[in-house]
C-alpha cells in the first residue's frame, strides 16, 4: 500500500510512502508522528491506524486543519 505524504508547499506534489516503509522508520524510533495528504483515501489510512494497533500499538488519528476553507486539511497519525 502507498500513501501520500503531506505536502511541504502548496503547489508541490506529495511524496508517496509503502506500508513497509512505515513500519522500518517505527522501528527506528518507538514513536512517530506522520503526516498525510488529503489526497489520500479516508479508509487506506484507517486500514494502517488498524495494521499498527495489531502490531500492539497505540495509534492516534485525526484531521488538521490549517487554513479557513474547506478542503485546508491533512491527516496525522500518532504512533505510540
């Protein structure tokens, strides 16, 4: 699975992250925060919160907003 990570700048496009490599930078450091697009899909983001809480986990998910319109978003994900 490949997501997107969150944009730096505005009019840049995303970088794009697997699954596994995810797991490797966790393995590095026993907490991370990661940052993701808007462009990514609502449930591929709910499907890792699931794959690290079955890796025994504690995994904090939520929206950000950054800015007053609508679509000013992004994802982070909080692994503990």
């Amino acid at each position: 699975m490949e997501l997107k990570l969150a944009r730096v700048e505005l009019d840049a496009k995303p970088k794009t992250i697997t699954l596994d490599k995810l797991i490797a930078e966790l393995e590095k450091n026993k907490d991370k925060i990661f940052y993701f697009d808007k462009s990514n899909a609502h449930k591929d983001l709910v499907a890792v919160v699931e794959k690290f809480e079955e890796m025994g986990y504690s995994v904090y998910f939520k929206e950000i907003k950054y800015g007053l319109d609508e679509g000013d978003y992004m994802y982070q994900v909080h692994i503990l």
